[in-house]
C-alpha cells in the first residue's frame, strides 16, 4: 500500500502542478483578452469625451480672448478720462462761441434792419 499511496500521492501533485502550470500560462492571454475587450467598448465613449472636451476648450478659448479684450478696452477708456475732459471744454467753449456769434448776427440783423427802415423812409420822404 504505501506504493500505491505513494503514486497516488504522486499523481496529485503532478496534477496540481500541471493545472497550476496551465493556469499560469494562460492566465495573461486571458488578462490581455479582457483589456482587449474593455479598450473596444470603451474606446468609442473615450474619442467622443475628448472632441466634446477640445471644443469646449476652442468655445473657452475664444470667449477668453474676448473678455480680455473688453476688458483691456475698458481700461484705456478709463485712462482717456482726461481726454474726455479736454473734449467737454472745447464743446462748452465751441457752444460759448457759437452763442456769441448768433448774439453778433441778431446784433447785425437789427442793425441792418433798423438801416434799411431807415432808408426806406428816407426814400419815401423824398
């Protein structure tokens, strides 16, 4: 019996190591099919995210782009506030003058009209 024990003790060892043997030889075809598989089902969603995300980043990007330079507009309007100054004075004095002219004119057309009334009787007395 012990030679019969021991072949049978044998054989199970053997085979567990055969199967342990197998397991380890295939195991990594196994893992590579499974991350196979994972990369074609994921892959399509994976593509999409990335052009969903890059045009996004252009959108961004442009309204970036935008922002700054409202902005930069707003600053050189507020470094201009003393052009804006500079200008209200020169309307004021432009509409000072304006006003000045059109006293002048009323002025002259009084004047030219008291003359020609003038001189229409003038003309009538004689």
């Amino acid at each position: 019996m012990d030679d019969q024990e021991m072949q049978l003790k044998v054989r199970r060892v053997s085979d567990k190591f055969t199967e342990s043997m197998y397991v380890l030889a295939n195991e990594p075809s196994v893992a590579l099919y499974r991350l196979q598989e994972h990369v074609r089902r994921s892959l399509p969603e994976l593509v999409q995210h990335k052009t969903d995300m890059q045009s996004w980043e252009e959108q961004s990007q442009g309204a970036i782009y935008s922002v700054e330079y409202a902005c930069s507009a707003v600053k050189s309007m507020t470094n201009s506030s003393l052009y804006f100054k500079s200008i209200d004075g020169l309307l004021r004095q432009a509409i000072s003058m304006k006003e000045q002219i059109s006293a002048s004119q009323g002025r002259r057309r009084r004047t030219t009209d008291t003359q020609k009334e003038g001189a229409e009787k003038h003309n009538a007395r004689m």
